[in-house]
C-alpha cells in the first residue's frame, strides 16, 4: 500500500492551519500543523515531511528564514516549500525565491490552486527522488574516471525558452547569460515540444500568451507523457 504524502502547514493563524488542513486532508495527505517558525523547525528534524505550506509573516523566526535554514541543510534541501502571504509586495518574491522558496501562493488562497501547486510540487519530488535513487545506484555499481568526467561535464541544467517573441527570449536569455544553465529558446508550442522532447529539459519558461495561449496544451502534453511528467515549467504572463 502506498504510504500517504506527508504535509506540514506552518502559520501564526490557526483558522489558516484548520482551512489549509481542511482542504488537503480531503485528498489523503497526512496533514501535521506548527504555528510559528521555531515548532516548524522542530517539526521537520522529527519527521521530515513531503512539502511545507508555509506562511511569510510570523512572529520570531518569519517564513523567509525558515525557508533559508531548510534549504541551506543536506538533509532539508529537497523539501518543496510553498510560501503563503497576504501581502502584495513584489519584493517578497524576490525575496522568497532566493530563499529557495519552490512556489508562492497569495491570500486568500483558492482551494483549486492550492491543490493543484501541492499535487504538481510532490509529483515532481516523486521523480527527483527517484532519479537520486538511481544516481546513487549507479554509483554504488561504480563508474571509472572517465564516465564520472563526462557525468559533470553534463551536469548543466538545461532550461527551455518557450515564447513567440523574440525579443522578449532573447532579453530572458541574456539575462540568465553566464548562469549554471544550458538555454535553448523555442518561438512556437510545436517547436517546443520537439525540443523537450529531443531534449532532457529541467524547467521550461512559458509565455502565456503563446500563439493564443496554447502553452496549457503543451502544459497538458508534457505532462501525460511518462518523459517528460517530471519537467518543471512556469508560465509567464506578459
């Protein structure tokens, strides 16, 4: 029997812990609830869990430091966190994201989207996981020096660019120019598929307007395919 998903809901608010809780726990998540930044940081060194909903501002140790320490930590890294705020501020989600934040939800929360982001971020962990598995597999069967070399010369993460105008990809591009990134831009939804699937793609940049909005359709077509169902992609709306 598969073991449920395990999700710890962090805020200063329990009317917020008791919503958040009560949405999720309808679809089978193991829910366990800390309600400042301190018992979080407790919470997740006894049982570490599958994803953190996560409120910004809270009393001592607020969201963004949370984020920071979980994510700074080996053992902590790879939990997907989501922030939640109430505040409109820009800067917060600048901030978040260098944290290490993986996604941003705005109060008052809609119960489709927060179960949609919650569902795709421990899919995703799912197929990181596994991947993990398999490298350390891999290397408990042993490479030589020679295939470790070509592992790292290849280790670049490949991000896809997928926008119908040039100019604007070719601005993203320049800006991620001389990042840890190997960037390739596509300039419509079918030249996008081809490449990620050619490709092993990690994250894809959408514009959602491309040719009249079909990036869903491609949102929809990676991810029935077993491939590419791991790829992250965020869509931009310009």
């Amino acid at each position: 029997m598969k073991s449920k998903h395990r999700i710890l809901i962090v805020d200063d608010e329990p009317l917020n812990v008791k919503l958040f809780a009560s949405i999720l726990s309808v679809e089978g998540y193991d829910i366990s609830s800390a309600f400042n930044g301190e018992e979080a940081l407790e919470k997740v060194n006894e049982a570490c869990p599958d994803l953190i909903l996560l409120d910004i501002m809270m009393p001592g140790i607020d969201g963004f430091e949370v984020t920071r320490r979980l994510k700074g930590c080996v053992e902590t890294k790879d939990i997907p966190i989501i922030l939640i705020t109430a505040s409109d501020n820009a800067d917060f989600k600048v901030i978040g994201h260098e944290a290490g934040a993986d996604e941003f939800l705005n109060k008052p929360v809609k119960a489709p989207e927060l179960k949609s982001r919650v569902k795709s971020l421990l899919r995703t962990k799912e197929c990181q996981d596994r991947l993990k598995r398999q490298k350390e597999a891999d290397i408990d069967c042993g490479c030589d020096g020679n295939e470790k070399e070509f592992m790292a010369e290849n280790d670049r993460s490949l991000v896809l660019l997928a926008f119908d105008d040039k100019n604007e990809s070719n601005s993203i591009n320049m800006f991620l120019h001389g990042q840890p990134y190997e960037v390739i831009v596509a300039n419509t939804a079918q030249d996008a598929i081809v490449l990620s699937n050619d490709r092993q793609v990690d994250l894809i940049l959408l514009d959602g307007m491309l040719e009249g909005e079909k990036c869903f359709e491609i949102c929809s077509r990676l991810k029935e395919k077993e491939e590419t169902a791991s790829m992250f992609w965020r869509v931009i709306f310009l």
